[in-house]
C-alpha cells in the first residue's frame, strides 16, 4: 500500500525537473545532495513510479514524471495565488495610496514626488499606474484610484482639482547648439531649426502648433513622439529642439540646455481627488508633497538661465 505522499520529496522532485541536477536541486532546498538523492529514490518506491531514468550520470525525467510535475506544479500555483491574496489583504489593512499619472510625467518627477511623500509617511503602501487624462479622472470617480496628476480640464462636481505649478513652456536644446547663445528664445528663432515636437493629437502638441500657426513660422520637424521622455531624449541626443514644460525635463541634468520662451505659453496640470475621499488626509500630504517638488524642479531651471 502506498505510504503518504511527503512534501519534502514533492519539493526536491519539482527542484530537480526545474534546475535539471540533483546538486543544484538540493542547493535551493538548503540540504545536502546525498540527502536529495535518498528522498527521489523513497518518492519513487514509495508509490510505485518510475520518475527518472539515469543516463551517463545524470537524471532524464520520464513521461510519468513530466506528467506528476504538470500537477504540482499547477497546485503551487494555486499556493502562490493564495499567498499574493494574503499579501493583498493585508495591505489592504495598511494604509495605501493609488496614484494615476499621464505618461508625460511617469518618469522622473512622479518618482520624485512619490519618494517625497514617503518620507513622510514610510508605511503606506503605494501603487503608480500610468493612464490618459481622462482614464485617470475616471478611475477616481470609480475608486480605482485615490489621487491623480492629468493635463487636460477636468470637469466634474465630485472631483476636487488643484494646479500643480503652472508655467510657460520653455525651450530645450542640446548642449553647444547655436540657439543656446542667446538669453531667450522666440518664435521667429524657431523657424526652420529641426525640431522634436509631440504628437499632434496630444495635449502639447496641439499647444505647439498653435504657436507655429499665431506665429506663421515652420520649424522642421524632424522628429514626433507620444511621450515626454521620448522627445527630451532626442533633443539631448542632438537631434533637434522642443519646447515643453519645465517639469518634462526631472532628471535631464545637464544633458539638455534650457531657455525661456518668449511670449509665454501658459501651460499647466492638475492634481485630481474626490471630495469625499476614503484616504483625505493622504491624498493632503501627497498634494502638498508633489507641489513641492514640482516648485524645486522650476527653481533649478531657471538657475541655468542667464541673465536677461
């Protein structure tokens, strides 16, 4: 009659059709391999199977212990989900904070933003998606999300919207380019220079060629991308210049040069809650946090601005 099945020998049989040796197999079980041996050979006599065979020194899984591992590993998976529901539910006890950005602002200052909040507040839990304005705004509204960072209005009697920073695009090149001699850039400068601009279909890009239109000038566009990053990481290649707002460029050090430009396009964007959401005083530390950086970040932007 077949004894109880052991656990100890199911773990080192799953180690060793998952490492391919018994040496290393009984590495990650943190017992020695004589030992590892002796439980393959009782999970064998034990119930009857024949789970290897030996071939020049080494262990060839047969069909029945393919189709044994097929099983357990199918259970350990369902022990896996077992133990990320408990992981869920006790964070779900911790104090947590779901936070939705645009792509714009997914990279460096959301991290920035996140990190400073923390430090406030170690314990909570938080977790980042990366959405459009308006998925943003209604993953709130259906309580997907606590707080939210968009570009675009947000018109909605439950939702409460603050401004980050509002502030004029400015002008970003790579270093030693002929536009960085002067003091400020204008619209007749951007006439003809290759230029990283964002999809015309997006929040800025429409800003953009608003300006090229007031202004009947046309930059050669060399280049288009959806996302911030992209087009910040183009220009500091060399490939051409953009405008964009100061908060695009968290992070670009020194590998872009920066210029205001004039006349000023105002452009700004939103932090976004509920007005009677479960995680209010949070989502006031993580607000005010944000807020902060976002002024540090312009601050040291125009640190690098000469005199005008």
């Amino acid at each position: 009659m077949p004894r109880s099945l052991n656990l100890r020998q199911v773990e080192i049989f799953k180690a060793v059709i998952e490492h391919g040796t018994v040496s290393r197999a009984a590495e990650v079980a943190f017992i020695s391999q004589p030992a590892a041996s002796k439980l393959l050979v009782q999970l064998e006599a034990d119930h009857g199977l024949r789970l290897f065979d030996r071939h020049k020194g080494r262990l060839v899984p047969t069909a029945q212990a393919l189709r044994l591992y097929e099983e357990i590993d199918r259970i350990f998976a369902g022990v896996r989900q077992v133990e990320s529901a408990i992981a869920f539910i006790r964070r779900e006890e911790q104090s947590r904070l779901l936070i939705g950005v645009i792509p714009a602002l997914a990279g460096v200052f959301i991290q920035r933003a996140t990190m400073k909040f923390l430090e406030d507040s170690p314990d909570v839990y938080c977790s980042i998606e990366s959405f459009g304005s308006q998925w943003v705004a209604e993953s709130i509204l259906n309580r997907k999300l606590d707080v939210g960072l968009v570009s675009s209005r947000v018109d909605n009697p439950y939702l409460v919207t603050e401004p980050v920073l509002e502030h004029d695009l400015i002008c970003i090149m790579p270093p030693g380019h002929p536009l960085s001699a002067l003091d400020t850039i204008r619209p007749h400068n951007l006439d003809g220079a290759s230029f990283v601009s964002f999809q015309p279909s997006s929040y800025t890009g429409q800003r953009i060629e608003k300006i090229f239109n007031d202004y009947d000038i046309a930059p050669n566009i060399v280049l288009t991308a959806a996302a911030s990053p992209t087009v910040c990481e183009f220009v500091a290649a060399g490939l051409g210049i953009s405008l964009v707002h100061p908060l695009f460029i968290a992070g670009m050090g020194s590998r872009v040069v920066t210029r205001p430009f004039e006349p000023g396009i105002s452009f700004d964007f939103l932090l976004c809650y509920l007005r009677d959401a479960r995680s209010g005083q949070l989502i006031a530390k993580f607000v005010e946090g944000t807020k902060s950086v976002a002024t540090k970040q312009i601050s040291e932007v125009k640190e690098t601005w000469k005199p005008t």
